[in-house]
C-alpha cells in the first residue's frame, strides 16, 4: 500500500523504529523458520501460500519496480494467469503491459525571485525561502507571472476559495492539506496536490505554489520535513514523447515557499502575512483571494530517468453476447519497496509478504476458481497485476490512461491491497462501498460465507485514495478496496501489523502474528463471490445518486 506518512506519523515510526531496536524479539533457528514455513495446509490454503512463498522469498529483493527481480515476478504471475487459462491482455498478444516509468528529481536548486511592479528582482534563498519542485514535461521550465493567493486552493463541497478572484495567466498560491470538516474521504481528495492543480488548472492558472502553513497536519507538512527531502526522486509514467506525465501541464507545481518566504511574497499586500499565518492555524478559516502585489519568477531544472516496468493482465472472456464486451476489474499491485536500511536484526530485504504478495496470490486464486466452476461468467473479468503502486498508483494510473481494452468498456474494479489475514476475520471492510452499488454486492457476499460487513473502521486513513482502485475512480469507474474487517480480533491484529510490520523487512512469510492461511482462503472466497455476482448481474454497477466522486469524475449514476 502506498504510504501516506503525515509528520506525526514520521515521529511515531521513528520511535517505532528506536523500540524495536531497544528489543528486537528473538530470531527463530533455520529449523524453526523453516518448519512454519513448510508446514502441511489443505490444497486451497496450500495453492495461496505456494504463491508468496515464491513472490515474498528474499530472492525476489522486495520486488522493487524497474528491478531485475520484479520483471521475474512480472513473469510468474504471467505463467499463473496461463495456467487459469486467462487470455492474454497485454501488449502484442502478451500478459505483460509494458509502463514506461519516469523517475524525476530537480536537477539542481533552481531559482525563485520576486519583484514588485516597476522594482528590480530580489532573489529568495534555497532552503530558507523556498523549494523548488520538478517538472517531468519541461526539463527546463520558466515562468513569471503575478500571483494570487487562494486558501487551501479548494473549490468544491460548499467552499470556493478562488471566489472573487481571475487567475487566468496567473500562479495561485495556497496552503495544504483540507478543512477537517469535510468528510475524511472527500477531505483526503482535496488535501492531494494533484486535486488543487486540476482545480487551479480549469480556472486558468499556469501553475502554483505551496505555502508552509504554522498548522502541521496531512497534506500541510513543515518545510523543514520537505527540506529534508528536496531532491529525492519522485516517480510518473512517460508520454509517446517520453516527456513525463502530469495530470496538470499547463499549472505545474513550481515549489514550496517557507513561513519566510512567503512573508516576503506577501510583502506590500492589503492582508498582512502575520494575519494570515495566525488564521491558518484554524484548519477550518476561511481566507479572502487576494491578488498580491508581487510577480514571481520561477526557474526549475528536473533530471528525468527513464525505467521500464511492466502491468501483468489476463482476461476470461464474458459468455453473454450482450454483456460480454463489458470488463470487470479485479487488480492488486505486484510491486513493494525492494531493499532499504536494516531493522535491528540486519534484515535489508522489505519481502513484502502482505504487502501485496497475499493480494496477488488471492487474485490468481479467484482465477482458479472461475476454472473450477466451468461456468464462464456473463461480463468478461480482467485480472490485473500492476506495478509501481508504492511510488504513486503508477502502473494503475497508466493502464487507466492507457488500457488495453476498450475504456468504454470498464465497469467496475476490485481491488486488493494487503489484506491483513493473521486472524479469524468476522466482518469484511471495502473502502469505498458508501459510494456505489459495489456496497450491496460485497455485503451480500459476506454474507454468504456468514460474515458482516463493517464500515471504515479509519477513516483518517482515507484509505480509499491511497490504492490503486482509485486510478479507477478517477476514470468514473466505481469502484471498492477490501479488507477483512475490524471486528471482534481484527482491530488488534490490523493494529500490530501497521505497527510492526508494514514496510518493514518482518513482513514477511514467518511473522508474528502468524499469517493465518484458512483465514486466507476465505478472503479468496469472498472475493470470487464478489466477483462473480458483478460479472453475472444484469445491471452494472453504479455511483449512488449525487455521491461527490461520481459526480466529481462523471460515472454512471443511479436515478
């Protein structure tokens, strides 16, 4: 799953961290290790873990995206999905999509300068002022133009922060992050960056800039935290030029201004910076638009790299004449984090286990068992493996733009990303369920196998943008992501695997708690019938009538 890591998130992982190697639990023998992980389990629990055994081993390096050892997992899940006798959905008669990935970083610390009107220039200072962002479509990029400040930079749920404003030719200039007032999903779409520029971009602003704001909090992080982090490589996806994407590439970001540097942005101006940085401290103030009095001058250099990596896709054919050229969705992403800094036993290698090689293994699961029941479902069912899920919904976000059946045609997706199975699940969590008909579905297959289904048991998690079923979403695809639910023993357990394990070398086939593999083959289960009952329903799934991303990405409603 894709970290979304909030400054008091840092700090606690950080002690999490200093914890573990105050008192690192101690190390099974070989022997020990070796008997968990070739004990005896029935066929169905045997065929899931068969999967990780291989995807999660230390050879596989933490299958890192662009590496040697993910386009070998690329290939394991390409023989699997033959084997289930799914039809290849890739390029050219294959599995495998290629995704050429752009890794990006600024080249240098650029240049920033603001200038009154008829003043010379004056330069901010790298580090102190400001930070400069990379831009993947212009390796060389220039810009000067006046600047208005806009709020949070929302428009949208009641709230338009560029209200009174023209910002047409214009860089806007706004704080992160988004009023808590706002429901925790919806709260989450408009703190993302990504949303303020698409948002910037339909007003006519050429591109904007992020002021520190004194209230830390998710997506408004302290400039000393992104300092730390300036020039670190960020990653998108290649267009047929090779320029990298963005969603937004006539309003680029252009870089963060620190407290100071936004100070002296703010310089001259009728509302004063100081009232401005004391009403932000209120996550639900509302700011004026105002234009400033100064123009910016902004100058970024960005050095791109160019990796290859690849989506695996097999399709089973839909049988009916009608509903056949309709797709359902199943994806999980293939990708974790490769190898980083040791724990405190020495361990370098983030196998990912969890995360998501239990996705995986459950999507070539439900493969088998459309096989087995020698009934081909009504809509075709398209499985999908993505990549470079931890650096950003990538590979989901490019087979989204760039998909290899008709777009037309997509209807629903499912997606699975690191379903926590280390204990004897009651209910069932699918973020996202609120928002369509995909809720009813779930909870009706839930109910088949005589579990609940619970609502979002974190909804500060915002965990319904942070996978790549929301790639989906965005396309106006409903959409759902599942999870075994909280109740009874589940909260515990979903706790100390975040706490323990997520993005850690000890995710891993011998964890504690043990991966609990009946528990497993029951999360297939329920996903097949989740599956099935989409692929064979007369109707299509459907956004609930007035739901905010329905409308937002313009999907299929219910009257």
């Amino acid at each position: 799953m894709l970290r979304l890591t909030s400054p008091l998130g840092l700090i606690a992982l950080v002690a999490t961290s200093a914890m573990a190697q105050e008192a690192p639990a101690p190390a099974p023998t070989a022997a020990q290790s070796n008997a968990l992980l070739n004990a005896e389990l029935p066929a169905d629990q045997a065929a899931l873990k068969s999967h990780i055994m291989f995807l999660a081993s230390d050879q596989m390096r933490g299958r890192d995206a662009g590496s040697a050892e993910y386009d070998i997992a690329a290939q394991y899940v390409a023989s699997q999905f033959y084997e289930q006798g799914l039809r290849p959905a890739g390029d050219e008669g294959s599995y495998l999509q290629k995704v050429p990935l752009i890794s990006y970083k600024p080249a240098d610390k650029g240049s920033m300068a603001l200038a009154a009107k008829g003043g010379q220039p004056v330069s901010l200072v790298f580090g102190e002022d400001y930070l400069p962002a990379g831009n993947p479509d212009k390796t060389a990029f220039q810009l000067t133009a006046p600047v208005v400040f806009v709020g949070y930079g929302i428009s949208g749920l009641g709230r338009d922060d560029y209200k009174g404003v023209d910002v047409k030719g214009k860089i806007v200039a706004f704080f992160g992050g988004a009023p808590s007032s706002f429901p925790a999903e919806e709260r989450a779409h408009f703190s993302s960056p990504a949303s303020k520029a698409e948002i910037a971009m339909k007003k006519g602003a050429v591109g904007y800039i992020t002021l520190e704001s004194p209230r830390a909090g998710r997506g408004s992080y302290p400039f000393k935290t992104i300092a730390a982090n300036w020039d670190r490589a960020r990653f998108t996806w290649a267009e047929a030029d090779g320029s990298g994407h963005i969603p937004t590439p006539t309003a680029p970001g252009l870089g963060m201004l620190s407290t100071a540097g936004a100070a002296k942005l703010f310089e001259g101006a009728k509302v004063k910076w100081d009232d401005v940085a004391k009403l932000s401290q209120d996550d639900g103030a509302t700011f004026k638009a105002i234009q400033l009095p100064r123009t910016l001058s902004v100058t970024l250099n960005t050095a791109n790299t160019a990796i290859t990596s690849y989506n695996v896709a097999g399709l089973l054919p839909g049988s009916d004449p009608a509903l056949g050229k309709e797709v359902v969705v199943l994806s999980a992403h293939l990708d974790h984090v490769g190898v980083g800094k040791p724990d405190a036993k020495g361990d370098t290698i983030y196998n990912g286990a969890m995360d998501n090689a239990v996705g995986i293994a459950s999507l070539i699961e439900e493969a088998r068992r459309f096989k087995a029941s020698g009934k081909p479902p009504r809509r075709s069912v398209l499985f999908l493996a993505v990549t470079a899920e931890e650096k950003g919904l990538i590979g989901s976000d490019y087979y989204a733009h760039n998909p290899t059946v008709p777009k037309a045609n997509l209807v629903a997706d499912v997606n699975l990303d690191m379903p926590i199975i280390t204990y004897k699940f009651e209910d069932v969590t699918p973020f996202g369920a609120a928002h369509s008909t995909l809720g009813e579905t779930v909870a009706r297959a839930a109910a088949q196998i005589g579990v609940g289904m619970g609502g979002d048991p974190r909804p500060d998690e915002a965990f319904f943008v942070r996978s790549d079923h929301y790639r989906f979403v965005q396309q106006g695809i409903p959409s759902v992501f599942l999870w075994p639910g909280e109740k009874g023993p589940g909260k515990a357990a979903t706790d100390a695997f975040l706490s323990s394990h997520y993005h850690q070398p000890s995710d891993d086939l011998v964890q504690q708690p043990a991966i609990d593999w009946e528990s497993g083959a029951r999360f297939v289960d329920v996903n097949y019938r989740i599956a099935r009952e989409i692929a064979d329903a007369d109707q299509k799934p459907m956004w609930k009538k007035g739901d905010f991303f329905g409308t937002l990405f313009g999907g299929p409603m219910e009257k």
